[in-house]
C-alpha cells in the first residue's frame, strides 16, 4: 500500500505558528519521516516551531527547487511508494502555488499517488479577500518583468486585461524590487485604477490598503524588502 504526498503549509514569514497553522498540521507532521522542501534549513526551524519535541536528525530531507531535474523527483517519491508518508513544505505559505513543489505534485498524480493538501495562510487568498476587489473573476499573474520596458508593457497590458474581463489582477515582485514596480505601477496606470498593496501578511508589520492611482501619488509606501502583493483593478 502506499503512502501519501501531504502538502504543507508554512508561516508566511516570522509569525507564531499557533496563529495561522491549524492543530491538524502539528498532528500530522509528527507522523511524517521523509520531506521534500526548498530549503532544508528554513524547513528544520519550521518543523522545530511546529514540535519542539520533535526528533530532527531522525527526518529525511530532499531539496527541492526551480533547477531540480525531474529524474531527482522520482528518487523523491520513493518512499511514498514503498509505503511512506512524503511531506512538501515551501518557503512560505501554501506548497504548489507559485511554488516548484507543482512540479512534484503533478509526478505524483502520473503515479497515482494520493495527494493531500492541508489548510494554510496564502498571501495570494488572504489579499484578494482584504482587497475589496473581484473576488469572483481574479488572475494570479506572478511575477513582473524586471526589465524597465518590458515591465510597463506589462502593467499596460494588465491593466486592459483587467478592464476587458472585469477582473481583479494578482501579481508579486522580488521584495527589494519592490519600490522600482509600485513607481512604474503609479506612473503608469490610470488614475482611476484601483491598486492594492498588501505586505507582511499575517505579520505584526501586516500593511493592506486599497486606493486608486490618483491617491496612491500621495501616499507611496515603503515596500523596500517587504514581500508584498499587488492587486489592480479597472472599473470602467
């Protein structure tokens, strides 16, 4: 018989575990031996966090990341099929959403294995909820050009996406990239664009605002390494 593939949740940066991660997690990692996670450190002091009792020198851990060949996915889910239970955890939040952990989710399903996720803060969830935008009609983009024109063509084109099919659009940044796109986003969108910023999510720093264009010219943030969502939307 054999094992499952538990996705993991994690905190969302440095917040108490008691705070955004069910019981039902704590429970079940205590019975987990073998994780696949993208960095083994940062998933050592999760674990610790979740159990201090916990025996860590007993686990097994396969790093897991974006240059990660698909053969080394397969030695991953050994265990799941000699009987197993296999556990992924991201760096923060919920595994397989912006995250390489799909990637194995996806070889688990070619092997019929059963996958399990297990309830978790999302920064993408939790800021469209706050956001007061569409919550019925939404994209998460992901990640925004880093070169200065293709990142304007970027918010053009989202923004008439956005006004075309009536729908709220997500998309994040790398945090000390941050104070380059919300400049871009405010030079660039129209003034009656509403633009949602929604840092340190779950943290005692949380920040979530939603204003037009016009507004935010008045009110620029510091987001300067702070992970931070972007939601926009145009209403016509």
């Amino acid at each position: 018989m054999m094992g499952n593939l538990y996705l993991i949740p994690t905190t969302l940066g440095e917040s108490e575990t008691a705070r955004v991660i069910p019981s039902d997690v704590a429970a079940i990692v205590k019975e987990i031996k073998y994780f696949i996670v993208e960095n083994i450190r940062t998933a050592r002091r999760y674990l610790r966090k979740l159990d201090p009792q916990l025996n860590i020198d007993e686990l097994v851990f396969f790093e897991l990341n974006q240059h990660t060949e698909s053969h080394l996915m397969e030695e991953f889910l050994k265990p799941v099929i000699e009987g197993f239970d296999v556990g992924i955890i991201s760096e923060a939040g919920c595994p397989g959403v912006a995250d390489p952990g799909a990637e194995v989710v996806k070889l688990a399903h070619l092997k019929h294995i059963r996958v399990i996720p297990l309830v978790g803060p999302s920064s993408i969830l939790l800021s469209l909820m706050a956001s007061g935008m569409n919550g019925q009609n939404f994209a998460f983009i992901g990640y925004i050009p880093v070169k200065p024109i293709e990142r304007v063509k970027a918010i053009r084109d989202i923004e008439k996406r956005s006004a075309m099919e009536k729908q709220t659009q997500i998309f994040i940044e790398t945090p000390y990239r941050n104070t380059a796109l919300m400049n871009d986003l405010i030079t660039t969108l129209s003034d009656q664009t509403r633009l949602c910023v929604a840092s340190d999510i779950t943290l005692a720093t949380e920040y979530i605002k939603t204003q037009t264009i016009a507004q935010w010219k008045h009110s620029i943030p510091d987001l300067n390494k702070r992970p931070t969502i972007f939601l926009i939307q145009k209403d016509y």
